[in-house]
C-alpha cells in the first residue's frame, strides 16, 4: 500500500512538473515567435544599406524561412540559437553603417527587438524550471518511475558558444 501511494504521489509530482515545464515553454515560445516575425522587417531594412553583407543576411532569412508552427520544441531551441546568432550579426552591421543606424525605421525595429530579446532572456530563466523536473526525471527512486511513467529529460535553454563571443564584422 505505501508503494502504490508513493508512486501516486511521484507520478502527480511528474504531471505537475511536466505542466509548469510546459508553460514555461509556452511563454517564451511566444517572444520566439514575436522575434520570428520582426526578422523580415529587419532583414529588409538592413538589405537596402548592406547589399554586400549578402551572407549574414541569407543565413537569417533561411533560418526564418522555416515552418515554425512546425517545429519540435528542440528544433525551436536549436533555431532560436543560430537566429541570436544571425540577429547579433546584423545588428553589428549597424555599426558599420552610420546612414542605417539613423534610420527611423530601423531604430523602431532594433529597439523592438531589444526588448523582444530582453524577454526572452526573462523568459529562459522562468523555462530553466526544467532543471527541477530533469533532477526529479534522473534522480533515484524517482528515476526509476520517471522510466515506468514515460517521462524523460527534456532540454535547457542556453547561450550557445556563438552567443558568448563578440561579433565581428569585417568589411
């Protein structure tokens, strides 16, 4: 009777870790999704000043081209890391080209996304709840429910090498 009733006790434990995990998610899926849809803006403006940045450009463009409503949650991670990637490219363009980086339309649009990237970055700490769910999901005896249940380790969201270094831009 006490292994049953501590095994329900793991599996809601699970289910109410899964549902925060979830919402986390959800919540920054939804200031991915903004940036996703400020990049063509961006790219356009930038493309008028920086016709020979062709490549920076092509890059974010592809990643962008992508279905996200399609995306796996991992496949949104691994994404989300190139696009920052891509992102911080263009806005170091910027410095190179005074003439862009006073246009009116481009500043809107750099400092929507610099607030876009502030809540995504407050939201990957809300998201990072998963630490909490995977030690359960890993830790014994819990583990050994996890496996019984189905759950499994899901993904943290973290600053890639890229992210880390400063961007260059030679021209």
């Amino acid at each position: 009777v006490l292994i049953v009733i501590y095994a329900l006790a793991i599996y809601n434990s699970f289910v109410q870790l899964n549902n925060k995990v979830k919402e986390a998610f959800s919540t920054m899926d939804v200031y991915l999704k903004k940036r996703w849809d400020l990049i063509p803006n961006i790219v356009e403006t930038v493309k008028g000043y920086a016709k020979h940045e062709k490549a920076t450009l092509k890059e974010v463009v592809e990643l962008r081209n992508s279905a996200y409503e399609k995306m796996s949650d991992e496949e949104k991670i691994k994404t989300n890391k190139q696009l920052s990637s891509g992102i911080n490219k263009i806005m170091a363009l910027a410095e190179a080209y005074p003439e862009l980086k006073a246009n009116e339309n481009f500043k809107d649009l750099s400092n929507q996304l610099t607030k876009i990237e502030d809540d995504i970055a407050n939201s990957r700490k809300y998201y990072n709840v998963v630490r909490i769910y995977n030690n359960k999901v890993e830790m014994f005896p819990s583990n050994i429910f996890a496996g019984l249940f189905g759950y499994k380790s899901k993904a943290m969201f973290e600053a890639s090498a890229n992210e880390r270094e400063n961007v260059k831009v030679e021209l």
